[in-house]
C-alpha cells in the first residue's frame, strides 16, 4: 500500500498561518476517523499533535487543529511561531493493517 | 513516569538477526495494543507491525513479512520485535509505540551493513 501524500515542504513567516495536506485513498483516509497528525524535530521522536482527524491531546497548543474532507486531511497552524519548524506526518489507520503514514512535511518558519 | 524504553539496536551484517526490545512502564501495558515504527535516514515514518493486548493477534507490513516477529510477556512489561534476515533497508531507527500514537519510546538505531 501506498504512503499517504503529503507537500514536501511548506513555509510561513511568524504569526501566519499554514495548511498542510494529507492525501489518501476511499480505503484509508475517506474510510476511517483515525487520522493522526505528527510533529518530529530531528533527532527526536514523533509527537501526537492531533488524533481522529481534529482532536488534540492534552498539552498541545490550541493553534494547531486539524480537518478532513473525503480521502484528504489537513493540519492547520495558525499563529505560526519559531518553535513550530520541524518535519510533521499525517497518519490513518488502515483496518487491520496498522498505520499508514506520509512522507512527512518540513515546515519552515521564515 | 509514564514511559517506553527500547534497547537492542545496533551493527549487524546483511542477513543477521537482531531483537529488539521495549519495556513499558507507568500505564496498563497489559491492555495496550503495541506498534513498531520505523524511520530510516531521510526517509518518512513507516509502520512495521502491531500487537493485539494479549498478543492473540499480529499484524505485519509487507516489506518485513515473513522475516520479523513481534511478540510482548506481558509479565515484563515488554514488547519484542524478533529480526531476522536483516537487509540494508531495514537500516532505520525503531520506535515502539503505544495504540493512539500518544506514547513514543525514544528509539533504537539498527545499521545493517557489511
């Protein structure tokens, strides 16, 4: 199966905001609500940042938010600050053979 | 202190085996599904295979099928992921994770190279 299909890289000055894309197939992404979103600085471990499509965990900034619309999610950050430059990876769940990733995003903060 | 903590990582020739291991700690690691991940050097996170609670139940990516095993004792707190026929690809660092991807261990780098 496919990865997911994510921009390779995505760009804003502080105080913007950005969108990236996640795009999948009617058997991933537009079958399922487990759509997870990732934020990984190098070197370190992946991050949830948002879960079944626009949850987020506890502790992760309210900027971050996340949507779908048939087989393509979306991550939102708004108020774009320094801190927020790094890789993220868009997720779904895929029945009963686990997790389907993206190629990962660089976002870079200008 | 919630937490997961792999080991096991390291050089091994193509065609070896190497076992990883990651111990859990701070939550119900018997009722958690686990997962490994991999992320090889400038590549994307890609999944590797998954455990039901009770370990009744696997999961594999193609690409490893056949020639990886996971497993758990649930007594230790412990999640496994058996290698074997290791190829240069597999060179990546592996996470375990817990089911939701709220819960990442730190990583083990496995290098397969001759």
């Amino acid at each position: 199966q496919s990865a997911l299909t994510q921009p390779a890289s995505v760009s804003g000055s502080p105080g913007q905001s950005i969108t990236i894309s996640c795009t999948g197939t009617s058997s991933d992404i537009g079958a399922y609500k487990y759509v997870s979103w990732y934020q990984q600085y190098p070197g370190k471990a992946p991050k949830l940042m948002i879960y079944e499509v626009s949850n987020r965990p506890s502790g992760v900034s309210h900027r971050f938010s996340g949507s779908k619309s048939g087989n393509t999610a979306s991550l939102t950050i708004s108020g774009l600050q320094a801190e927020d430059e790094a890789d993220y990876y868009c997720s779904s769940s895929v029945s009963s053979r686990g997790w389907l990733f993206g190629g990962g995003t660089k976002l870079t903060v200008l | 202190e919630v937490q997961l903590v792999e080991s096991g990582g390291g050089l091994v020739q193509p065609g070896g085996s190497l076992r990883l291991s990651c111990a859990g700690s701070g939550f119900t690691f018997s009722t958690s599904w686990m997962h490994w991940v991999r992320h090889a050097p400038g590549k994307g996170l890609v999944w590797v295979s998954r455990i039901k609670s009770d370990g009744s139940t696997t999961s594999y990516a193609d690409s490893v099928k056949g020639r990886f095993t996971i497993s758990r004792d649930n007594a230790k707190n412990t999640l496994y992921l058996q290698m074997n026929s290791l190829r240069a690809e597999d060179t990546a660092v592996y996470y375990c994770v817990r089911e939701g991807g709220d819960l990442w261990g730190q990583g083990t780098l496995v290098t397969v190279s001759s």
